[in-house]
C-alpha cells in the first residue's frame, strides 16, 4: 500500500484552554507546494467554541467532524509542516484515543487527499508500558471449562480420547447435534484437532446422549467413566451446551496438557443463571462485515451466551434494507467528503457504507438460530436518527430550526419528531419488514439520550403538547413510544428498550423489558416500576471502556476505567430486594464502536472481558473465582 503524502500528528496539553488544548502538526511529505486547502478530521474530542484556535481558521463541525483552514495566503511547502493549536474542547483528553481518528485534504480544486493520522501524544510525561491487566492465575481443578459450571465433582484423567463418538443408538437429532458443535469448533480452532467424531474410534469414547424432562431445557448433566461419557439434556439448548462442555475439556487438555485435563470420572451437572446472556454490538459507527457477525456469534454459542442485540440504526448510519424505503440504506450509509453524510470516527476522503441486505439478515438469523443465539434487532428511536432524517427529509417538521437543539454526541435535531405523521408512517412499514425477518419475542426500540429541549421548537410539535396536554421533551418522547409500543403489540411483538424509555411517564411495563446502562442503581428503580430489567451498566459491561487509567489504553472514559478484574466481579443482582429479583431477567455485554477502527482494537478491548461477562451469565456466585478463570481465559477464540 501506498503512503500517505501528507501526515498529521497532534499532542495534547492541559493548559491553553479549560479543557487543555490539542497541537496539530501537518507535514507535506509530497513533492509539490499546496495552498488554499482546508484538513478535517474526525475526533471524539469535540471543538465546541470556534474562535478558540491559533494559526487557524474554524471552517465547521459536525458532531465529530471538524474542519479547519490556514491563514490567509499560506504556503505548506513539500517537507515543511503547518502547526496550529485548538482549544474550546468540551472535554479533557485522557487517554490516546481521544485524539484525531482520520483525517483528509480538502485542495483548491475541489479534491480530497488522505492524510496519515498518528497517535495523540501527552505533552510532557512519558509513554509507559501498558498495564498486565490479566493475572496468570490458578486453577482449583484441572479443566478448562468457561462459563465455569454450577457444579462439578469430577476427577482428571491422565490421558484423553482421541475424540468422542455418538454411541450405539443415538437420534438423527443427536448426530446432527454433535455436527453442529464439531462445525462450531472447526470454524472457532482452525488448527486444533477436533473433538468429536460421527463414526467410532477405537481410541475415542462412546458418548450416550440422553433427554431427562426433569432437567431444564437449558440444563445438562455429564457423567463420566474410563470409557463412556454420558450426556443428559433437558432440550436442545442443553444438549448443545453438554457438548459445548465435552469440546472444552477436550481442546483445553489437548493443547495445554500439563495444565488441564479430562476426567476420568464424576459429573458434572450444570444450568445457566439467566436466561438473558447477552451481547450488543453497535454495526452503525462501524461496519462489520456478515463474516465478522458469523463468528461473533459462533464466539457467543462456545461462550454459551444467547442473545445477539444487533443495533443496526444510529445517528452515523442506517444499515439495515427496508424495501420501503430504499434512501435508508444509500443516502442514509454513504458517508464521505462530498456527502450525503460528512465523514465521522475514523472515516477519511474515500466515501465509506455498507449495510445489511435483508438475505444477509435471513443468513446471519438461520446461522444465529442453529446455535441456540437469539438475535434482537435494534432501531434507535425516536433519537439517534440523524442519518435517517438526512436520507427522508419529510421526517423533519421543515419549520423547526435546523439547530434548535443537539444530542450529547453532538448533533443537531437528531430525534425522530413524535408530531410529524409521517414519522408512524415510516415506522408501521418498518416494522413491518423486520418482523418477517427476526422472529425474536422482542424488537429493540431504542429510547436512549434524546436531549431535554428536543422537538420544542418545532411549531408541529408545540401544537401537539397544546392538543394533548404534554408537557415537555420527555412526555412528547413517552405519547410517541406508547403508539411504537402498540405498534409492536399488535405484531406479535414485545419492546426492548434502553433504561429512558421510562422517561416522562414511560410506557405499559407489561411486556416491556429496559436495560439499565446508565448506573446500576437504575435497574432496580426499573424493576420497581413493573418492568423487567437486563443490566448492561457502563461503568461493568461496556466493553468500549478503557481498562487502564494509563494515557496509552485505548477505548472511552465517560463511565470511567473498568479492568478486566472489575467486569468479571461484578454482580447484577447488588442491592436489588429480594422481591425484585424475579424481574431481573439477566445481563449483557455492550459493544459499542466509535474505537473499534482495527481488528486489534476490538480483540484488546472485548476479550477477556466478553468471557468475564458470560461467566457472570452463567455461573452462579457462589463458583466464581477470578483467578481460575484469568487461569482458563486464554483459550477463548476472539474475533
């Protein structure tokens, strides 16, 4: 690959601004003189006053992207480089991702040139090595199982089977269940030797399987002796995750032997301690390809988590096809220099999109679905919708002004306008569409940091408030999701949302699941309210937090720092009242992706914490143990 002609690199300092400031240095590292040129680039760390820049002009931002050009008449002459100082920020930078994440040239001709971004630096101290963040840990029992079981009283072998064989009698079900594990495997450990075998072999073991209707659906029990293993399920969830189980074992006693082992005898009987172990993934800030989502969700099943909450809408795109309105997946994805929308997080001067086909939707559902992963879609609504009302213009009360407020990410009239009829126009087709393509109980509605003021501007929106007695942003957003609500209901389907769909009144807490992520305090206001709750707070389970207060640790701090070790202890249930408990339906890690711009970003900042969170799903408190499971935690697949 080519290398950029021109680079930008940038420090930050704490004086210069109450927030500090950043110095940007651009180099030309071309062979020709450019002028009359302004650079964007795109940072988290936004700019909110405009006249607070030195040896620079403020052009314009837009949420994260911002613009800037040189004084009057300069020159950046080839091996020369331009410095300009930005204060105004609304925030501290506190770690290295706080910087530039992508930049470009605009040229005097009307073209865009990619610049080279480098780590934002802190002026003055020095890079120190990165924190070990994950023990080597210490194992109570030699077997390499995670999520840990409920319980387990077994003893290791010395040696191991070759492989595990359906026994004499087994189902068509049986066989087909032991290939859907052996292809997990495969496709999870390219290189290691497999588990399972559909034929015997005469250094394997048999492998009875076995229904027991007074186990769980969810349940199993595995017996073990020298030369049989016998599995017990309660349903075909149970089933898969015995033998998710056996190939554990299994692959960990193979590949690190003087370390873990199979055993030779006892049992071990187990059942999850939720039945909501979830996983978000934010496909909107970035696009993930359906390969990547394949094998996440192959990652969730060994993990034994089963839900997939795929927030696919955002105010950065629209990913997913609707055949209504096809503006969504092209006006509303594309984003780039020239538009429809500007470049944010990491995107440069080649325009960027992608979004999910509705076949790639019925691939990605029948893969999930084969793995005992239910997937729940999300459509953020009523906020997060600027590339939705960039795409459909006729969303918009056309009187309202075009910046009467701004979300905390800092766009502009972002919110879908709960007076605009079009608007439940728009949303009945949607929903119509997507309930044919997920057969989830639940739809994902959003519901999430619409700003106080939004809409009360809007001449539609005051006429409404007046007609129905509303009173502010919060009562509009409550009178709009109680009609999504009814919606849903009368599709068949329940309302997912995030903890503020309780806000200005809420809606019907009956067959309303929320998930609580500002604080962990507000799931149990949740379940008091009559909803049932799923906690996801920020400050535990959002694996987009940095794990270490060290400048050089990628990721967000709004929630503050969250090691591994804080993930993993962490307890849902906390104060929650024992009368409460019953609402609590389970817990989920949130991904969310205006960091994730590489492949080694994503692995650092999910793994070990995903496995931290699935244990956390799964075994009960009382088994476990942070210092076994740091001892197992590096056999798990990543991305």
């Amino acid at each position: 690959m080519q290398s950029a002609s021109y680079r930008l690199e940038s420090a930050w300092q704490p004086d210069g601004g109450p927030d500090g400031r950043f110095t940007f240095s651009l180099f030309n590292l071309s062979d020709r003189p450019i002028e009359n040129f302004t650079i964007v680039y795109t940072s988290l760390t936004r700019v909110i006053d405009q006249k607070a820049c030195e040896n620079a002009t403020f052009v314009k931002r837009d949420a994260n992207y911002h613009e800037f050009a040189p004084p009057a008449g300069f020159v950046l002459a080839p091996g020369a480089g331009w410095t300009f100082a930005v204060s105004g920020l609304h925030r501290k930078a506190v770690h290295c991702t706080d910087g530039a994440k992508s930049a470009y040239l605009t040229l005097s001709d009307g073209s865009h040139v990619a610049v080279a971004v480098s780590d934002l630096l802190l002026e003055g101290h020095v890079s120190e090595p990165p924190p070990v963040l994950l023990p080597e840990g210490k194992l109570d029992l030699p077997f390499a199982l995670q999520p840990w079981p409920r319980r387990i009283d077994a003893e290791a072998g010395e040696g191991l089977p070759v492989c595990l064989y359906p026994a004499a009698g087994a189902s068509l079900e049986d066989f087909r269940a032991v290939d859907t594990v052996l292809a997990l495997f495969r496709r999870l450990f390219e290189a290691d030797h497999v588990p399972f075998s559909l034929t015997p072999n005469s250094q394997g073991r048999a492998l009875h399987l076995e229904r027991d209707a007074a186990l769980a659906p969810e349940g199993y029990e595995l017996s073990f002796s020298a030369n049989e293993v016998t599995l017990c399920f309660g349903g075909t969830a149970g089933r898969q995750y015995g033998l998710t189980t056996l190939a554990q074992l299994l692959n960990g006693a193979r590949r690190e032997p003087a370390k873990f082992r199979f055993p030779i005898r006892g049992t071990i009987s187990d059942a999850p301690r939720y039945s909501w172990r979830g996983c978000h993934l934010d496909v909107s800030r970035q696009f993930y390809p359906l390969s990547d989502l394949s094998r996440l969700i192959d990652i969730l099943a060994w993990l034994k988590l089963n839900i997939f909450h795929w927030h696919l809408t955002d105010d950065e795109a629209w990913r997913l096809e609707i055949k209504a309105y096809p503006e969504l997946t092209t006006a509303g994805v594309l984003r780039g220099p020239d538009g429809p929308l500007l470049p944010q997080l990491g995107n440069g001067a080649e325009p960027v999109g992608g979004f999910y086909s509705q076949d790639d939707v019925r691939r990605l559902v029948v893969h999930a679905s084969a793995l005992n992963v239910e997937i729940v879609p999300e459509i953020d609504i009523p906020g997060h919708n600027a590339a939705t009302l960039v795409a459909l213009r006729d969303l918009s009360d056309g009187q309202e002004a075009p910046e009467s407020y701004h979300s905390v990410q800092g766009y502009a009239n972002n919110a879908l306008n709960p007076a605009v009829s079009f608007t439940y126009e728009f949303l009945e087709k949607v929903f119509d569409e997507m309930v044919e393509l997920f057969p989830s109980a639940y739809i994902h509605v959003g519901g999430d940091e619409v700003p106080d003021g939004a809409w009360l501007a809007s001449p539609l929106a005051r006429t409404l408030m007046e007609r129905e007695g509303i009173s502010g942003t919060f009562g509009l957003q409550s009178y709009f999701l109680k009609q999504v609500k009814d919606m849903l209901s009368k599709r068949g389907k329940k309302l997912a949302g995030w903890n503020e769909v309780a806000h200005g009144g809420g809606v019907d807490a009956e067959g309303t699941l929320l998930m609580a992520w500002q604080t962990p305090e507000v799931g149990i206001e949740l379940a008091r309210e009559g909803y049932e709750v799923v906690m996801t707070p920020g400050q535990a389970y959002y694996l987009d937090m940095v794990q270490a207060e060290a400048w050089q640790e990628p990721g967000a701090s709004w929630a503050g720092t969250v090691p591994p070790a804080h993930t993993y202890d962490y307890e849902a249930e906390g104060d929650f009242p024992e009368e409460l408990k019953h609402r609590l339906k389970g817990v989920q890690a949130c991904i969310w992706s205006e960091h994730f711009l590489s492949r080694g970003y994503f692995n650092r900042l999910v793994f070990p914490r995903l496995p931290a969170i699935a244990e956390a799903a799964w075994t009960p408190k009382s088994e476990k143990n942070w210092q076994r499971f740091a001892a197992i935690v590096g056999l798990s697949p990543k991305l």
